[in-house]
C-alpha cells in the first residue's frame, strides 16, 4: 500500500512540474506543496500504525504469558540448577502475578535450591576445616566394571594366599617393611570384568600420599589339581560366578607406613585377568595399567563425586 501511494503521488508530482512550465505555474505550484504536505501526513500515519502494531504484538506475547507458564520457566531454570535463572524467571512470574499460586510454588522452588547450595556450602568448610576425617569409610564401593567389598585388612610381615586344601601359599615381607594385606569378595555383572583396583595411601598432613597398588591373589582354589591348572576352576571365574573372594596385599618400607593408613578404592576398572597354561596357578589379575587410575595425591575434595572411596582406615 505504502509502495503503490509513493508511486502515486511521484506520477502527480512529476505531472504537476511538467505542467508548471506553462501558464498557471503558480496554482500549480501550491498544489504540489499541498501534495508534498499529504506524503508527509501520510508518512506520518504509516509510522504511527506500525508503532500500533509493535504494541499490539508486544500486548499479544504478554498476554501468552500465563502464570502456567511464565511457571514452566521458574522449573525449567530450577532443574538446570541455576539459582540465578530461576530467580530472575520468578521475579517475571511475581511481577505480573504477585498473589498467584504458580508464584507461591515458583517461590518454594527457589527456596529449595538455596537451601541445598547454602547446604552444599556447609559441607565443604566441614570438609576443609576436618580434613581426611571427614570422608566416611565404607567397606563397600562400587566401580565402573565391578563392586568390592573389604572384609578385613591389617599390617603384617606374610602376606597369605592360594589356599587348595591343606596348603597355601605366602610371601615374607623383606627386611625393614611390611605387607599391608587384605580379604575382599568382588562382584560383577560381567563375565570378564576389569576390576577396580585397591590403592594404599598413608597420611600426609592435609592429604594422602599413595604407597602403591595392592596386587591380586585368589583367597583360596576348590583344589591342587585346579591350583597347578589340571582342572578349570569355576569358583574363580566370572564367567560362572558373579562374586569371587581374593586375597590383596602390599609390601611398604617401614619409614613409608605413617599412620592413619588408607585404603582407597577407585572405579577406573584396571586388573585384567591374565592366563598362563603353564603357571601355578595358571590365572591371575595383573595391575600393570593400574598407575593411573590413582594420583599421588588425594585431598578431600577428590573423593565428592565418587569416583574414589575409602574402604579402610588403618590406625
């Protein structure tokens, strides 16, 4: 409409020039002004209506912004966990809606989230200020590729394994060291999982210094005939059973044995079962890539998202 009125008024106004060269020029003249004066009411009218329209658009969009859902927005902030987010969509909801019920809930909403931020805070300057202390020992810990569980660990100078029967088998620690040794069952879902390895680490001030991986013997073998590889063991096999009991065990130099003692378990799965026709006995689970699932270093802050647990704390 606006285009076809400029071309309109373009013809008249160049009509009226035309015309101008002759007689009357001046009445024509005037009424050129007169249509100059029209464009410029009717630019005018144009700029005002679409002005009106913005508004209208504007009121429209408001309009669409029930309680419901100027709501929706309070919970989409609250699940992402942005205290920010979901404060600024509750003031829009509150704003427009002071009395409503969806600002009573928007409300409870952001009450909740600062309620476990402000908790989430106490818990960390509970954990700096008790250090190691503070992280619990629990005998279980579940893995990426397995669950272990710790039934009894100690410092001693044998370390003890491979039962069959009426022998088994032990390692004497070397002089100025001793073993820390452990029983645990572990469990999993796979038939041949790598298993999450037990990791010793001694005290050291405000943190923990790893000593070193706990290798991996079995407990015990259903007989000597399994133990020299005669007959397959199906107690010791994931494939047949889902929880096998084994035998941990680490030789420290006595000047590293600073005590608390832990033992840490970490669920980057590492132990890969290894099989030797020849061995006696002819399987185990070796901890080669092992290094890396542990640093050499842990503070109390490593252990809040899980991926490490303390099994046992040695006094």
């Amino acid at each position: 409409m606006e285009c076809s009125l400029r071309k309109d008024l373009l013809v008249a106004c160049l009509g009226l020039s035309l015309a101008g060269c002759g007689d009357g020029g001046d009445v024509y003249k005037k009424q050129a002004e007169s249509l100059r004066s029209d464009v410029k009411a009717l630019q005018a009218e144009i700029s005002a209506a679409k002005h009106r329209i913005a508004q209208l658009e504007q009121e429209n969009t408001t309009l669409k912004e029930t309680p419901g859902v100027l709501l929706a927005q309070v919970r989409k902030a609250y699940d992402s966990g942005d205290e920010a987010a979901t404060r600024a969509a509750l003031a829009s909801l509150t704003s427009r809606y002071p009395d409503s019920a969806e600002g009573a809930t928007g409300s409870g909403l952001l009450q909740k989230l600062v309620k476990d931020r402000e908790a989430k805070e106490q818990e960390a300057r509970r954990v700096a200020a008790l250090g190691m202390k503070a992280i619990p020992v629990k005998t279980s810990f579940t893995g990426d590729d397995s669950a272990v569980s710790l039934q009894s660990a100690q410092i001693t100078g044998q370390w003890s394994f491979n039962d069959y029967g009426d022998r088994y088998e032990y390692r004497s620690a070397e002089r100025g060291s001793k073993y820390i040794t452990a029983k645990v069952t572990y469990s999993s879902k796979s038939k041949d999982p790598r298993l999450a390895p037990l990791v010793v680490y001694a005290s050291n001030g405000g943190e923990l210094k790893r000593l070193g991986v706990m290798g991996f013997e079995f407990v015990s073998w259903s007989s000597y005939a399994t133990f020299l590889g005669n007959y397959h063991d199906v107690a010791n096999d994931f494939a047949h059973k889902a929880s096998i009991r084994f035998s941990m065990g680490l030789q420290v130099p006595n000047e590293a044995i600073t005590k608390p003692l832990y033992i840490v378990a970490s669920s980057s799965g590492c132990a890969n079962r290894s099989s030797d026709r020849f061995g006696n006995p002819p399987v185990s689970y070796l901890t080669y890539s092992c290094d890396q699932a542990a640093p050499d270093v842990l503070r109390a802050s490593d252990f809040k998202e899980g991926r490490f647990g303390i099994v046992k704390r040695i006094d």
